[in-house]
C-alpha cells in the first residue's frame, strides 16, 4: 500500500509538470449582485456622481426617466433602464481581498459612484439606497471596469464599461437626450397639424396640414398649406419644405443644458422668433423661443413644456425660425437639407415626417 500511495503522488507529480504550458488558471466568477437580491428590488431612481461635481438623481416622471437634479432634462429612451438591467446581471473577478484599492484607482473619494434606490428616495433619510458601487480605473481594451461595494473589502474587475458609458461634459448629466423635441413628445407619434413661427416686428407664418380627397384606392393624402400672419393669403407650400423643415426640427440636438441662471431675465421676454408645434389632437403646443444672443455671443433656446434652457450653435439658429420665403421657393431656402446631410446617417435622409 504503501508503494502505491509513492506511485500516486509520482504520478500526479508527473501530470502537474507535462500539462500544456498555454493553460491559465481559471478566474473566479461571481455575480456583482446576488439574484435573489436583486428580485427583493424594486429601483425606482439612480445616482450617478462624480468627484468635484454634484450629483445626478434620475427618476421617472409620467413613466418616463429625467435627471431629476439638472432641469428635469430627458434621458435618452432606454438608457436608464440598461444601466440598472446590466448591474444586477453583472458578473465580477474578485482580485483578492488584500489589494489596494488606490492602486485601481478607487480612492476615498471615487472618481464615479452609482447609487441604486427604492421608492423612498425622496422621502426616507437614507435615500431609500439599496446597491451603491464605487468605480475606478478602467481597461478600456477590455471593455473592465476596477469597482468596490462600499463596506466591503477587496476590489472587483467588473465586464462593464461605466466610464466611458457615463461620461459626460463637466457640469453635464450622462445619458441625457439631446433633441430640441424630445422623443417623448407625442406630436412624433400622433403627427403635427400645425406649425406656427412667430417673429419680432409681427411677422411670421401659419403652416397648416390640410386633409384632401380620398384617392381612387381610399389611400389618405395631405397638403401643407401656408399662410402669413401679418397678412396675403393662403397657398400651398413648395411639396417636399414642409416635410424637410419638420424634420429638421424633429433632428436637431441642442449643445448642452443651461440653468435659469444662465439667462438674462430681460432677454428671456423678448425671443427674437417663437415656433410652436401642435400635435394632432393634443394641447397646448410644444414651443421653442429663440433668445437674442447672450453677452458671451452663445445661442439659447428655451423649451416652454419642460422648462428647459439649451445652447444652441449658431448654424442651428439661422436655421431654426422659417419664413414664408424658405417654404415657397427652393432657391431661398436655408441649408435645412445640406444640415441633415451631414448631421444624419443616410438611411435617415430617405425619412421626411
């Protein structure tokens, strides 16, 4: 017996030294959040913060995601809801309870934290916190992330980039949708009736869908009928303006999102062109009120709905306000189509609202 048990180890000694030298070793795997956590969750707001900047709580309005700390400003469709599915889905490396955090970049003041809440956020003295993670370095050819569980020890190596998914302009909220019209507006799914673009001075236009007889096959078919408002009758608009103007409205982004502040109240009375947008069957109309330039030259357009004040380039505003020209006559009108050329991928050239 003996001499078997020396066979053995020999043997196993043997095996260990022969195995193919390109194995590695295998990393353990482990979720970032147990399930069955995870299911005893119901998040109803996340905080994204980063070092030397306030935080940025997003929670639902009318079942629609905003940052709720910067101007109730939109979150891009979709976005929120990913960010929390892929942190309760993620899988971690732990890298060892005796590691530095500092030497991953997770000091005590971490570059980003995420917090996950419950319905309490707003009411409860904690915040209502269920899951917050510290984030550090990241291995950006690998797609990794260093993280930490406050409380916990040890760092984990997380198969997610948060960096680069949460990144944004200083003093900017990640994940926000940067569309004049947000995608939320229902005017994008009920369609417009009427558009109206009101200058200073009193002139401006009345842009009007009009429904016309039913084809021979029963198919619906439309104007656009145009009318000045300081007077001169009413005629069709060049077939096709109409439709390239609406969809460069429905395109257009702004740069970033403003405060109150930022605005001169005297300006704030006195836009230089107003445009308002009625979506079939719905009121009141989603306006856009184009500001004289700021003192520092930067354009601004306030979005009556959400209250929300955006800078805008100053290619956007030559091109924001259309007159009664720009609709009739191809020659005078603005570069709406060479903008969306080159804002835009092809296939969503070949779309006209």
């Amino acid at each position: 017996m003996a001499v078997l048990a020396i066979l053995v180890v020999v043997l196993a000694f043997v095996r260990a030294k022969t195995a193919p030298s390109g194995t590695a070793p295998k990393v353990a795997v482990e979720p970032l959040v147990e399930p069955a956590v995870a299911e005893t969750w119901t998040v109803a707001a996340v905080t994204v913060s980063r070092r030397g900047t306030r935080p940025f709580l997003f929670g639902r309005q009318d079942g629609q995601w905003r940052c709720l700390t910067h101007a109730n400003a939109w979150v891009t469709e979709g976005a929120i809801d990913q960010l929390i599915a892929d942190l309760l889905n993620a899988q971690v490396s732990p890298r060892g309870r005796t590691a530095e955090p500092a030497r991953y970049g997770l000091t005590s003041v971490p570059e980003l934290r995420i917090e996950l809440h419950g319905p309490q956020v707003l009411a409860q003295p904690d915040r209502d916190v269920l899951f917050t993670l510290d984030v550090g370095d990241a291995l950006s050819a690998q797609g990794t992330n260093f993280v930490r569980i406050p409380g916990r020890d040890g760092v984990l190596a997380l198969e997610l980039d948060l960096v680069e998914r949460l990144a944004s302009e200083p003093g900017q909220p990640p994940l926000i949708e940067k569309l004049l019209i947000p995608t939320a507006w229902d005017g994008r799914t009920r369609g417009v009736d009427q558009v109206l673009v009101e200058r200073d001075g009193g002139t401006g236009i009345a842009l009007a869908r009009e429904r016309l007889p039913a084809g021979p096959d029963g198919e619906e078919a439309w104007r656009w009928r145009l009318e000045r408002l300081e007077g001169g009758g009413v005629r069709d608009a060049e077939e096709g303006l109409a439709g390239l103007y609406l969809t460069f409205l429905f395109r257009v982004e702004f740069e970033r999102l403003l405060e109150a502040r930022d605005v001169d109240p005297e300006l704030a009375l006195h836009p230089v062109a107003r445009i308002q947008l009625f979506a079939t069957g719905s009121e009141p109309p989603l306006e856009l009120a184009l500001l004289p330039p700021l003192a520092d030259g930067r354009r601004v357009v306030l979005q009556a709905k959400d209250r929300l004040v955006l800078e805008i380039t100053d290619e956007v505003a030559a091109l924001l306000a259309a007159t009664y020209e720009h609709l009739v006559d191809i020659e005078t009108t603005p570069a709406w189509d060479r903008w969306l050329r080159v804002q835009l991928p092809p296939d969503l050239m070949q779309e006209r609202r």
